[in-house]
C-alpha cells in the first residue's frame, strides 16, 4: 500500500508541528494523518503501553488500526521535555489519556518518548515509546537523583 503524500506545509514541519499532528490524528482516530507523521524508514518503531517492539511502516500501521478499531484515542501530551539537536530530536512527555466507562471518564498516565529525525521530508517520527499506564499523575523528579538507577 502507498504511503501517503505529506502536505507541502508539512514538509518544513517542526517537531513539536509533527508531535502534534501525531496527537491530533490520535483524537480523531485518523491512520492517514497519523501515518503522515511517520519517517518512511523500514526501521520505524512502536511500543505501545504492555506491547511488544513493532517494526516497520506496516506493522505500526496495523497496530493503529487495530487500536482505532474501537475509535478514537482520548489522549493529550503533557509536560513535554525536549532535547533537539541538528537532525534529531527527543521528546520525553506524559501522556494524559481518558477512557470512557460506564462509571464515567477514567484518567490514565502514560510516559512516552517520541523520536523525530529531519530529512528531506522534512521532521519525521521514527520511534514512540509508551510505557505501561498508571492511575494515579507520576510526580517528576528533577532536583532530587532517583535512588535507582534501573
């Protein structure tokens, strides 16, 4: 299958304009907006929270879909830290992300890093990483060493 041609406007994207695309086409359960995002680099790669390493544009666009099956995903970036260099780019966040129950709206958190390399597209996501959710906002500890490293 073609992979989509990116807009003109995004071929000078920033990465913070990829990152958000990426949580827009989320919220609006769209695979060929979020698939725009991606690098067309066969070593793209996705972990999705308590899944496995997926690899390559098919496979991550199988994985979408698979979560769009059940419809759009409620999520927001937040407290986005960023290391940018010349071509490259790391974006460590926390995702907020709402679920829908018949109680009501639960809040989950998940901490994820999104990788962006500039080519002749322009920026690009090549790597996100979602770790496992938790229910309770994990605090940030910037001042104060973790008393384990790993």
């Amino acid at each position: 299958m073609a992979r989509p041609k990116p807009e003109a406007a995004a071929l000078l994207a920033s990465p913070e304009e990829i990152e958000a695309e990426f949580y827009e086409a989320l919220q609006r359960g769209d695979i060929e907006r979020l698939m725009a995002v991606w690098g067309d680099d066969d070593e793209i790669v996705c972990v999705h929270p308590g899944g496995p390493r997926v690899v390559g544009p098919a496979a991550v666009r199988a994985t979408f879909e698979a979560i769009f099956s059940n419809g759009p995903v409620r999520v927001r970036p937040e407290q986005v830290r960023r290391v940018i260099g010349p071509g490259c780019a790391v974006h460590n966040l926390l995702e907020r992300v709402e679920v829908l129950t018949d109680e009501g709206t639960l809040t989950a958190w998940v901490m994820a890093t999104n990788v962006y390399v500039k080519g002749a597209l322009g920026w690009r996501l090549v790597a996100h990483h979602a770790s496992g959710g938790s229910r309770e906002e994990p605090p940030e500890i910037s001042e104060v060493p973790p008393t384990v490293l790993h």
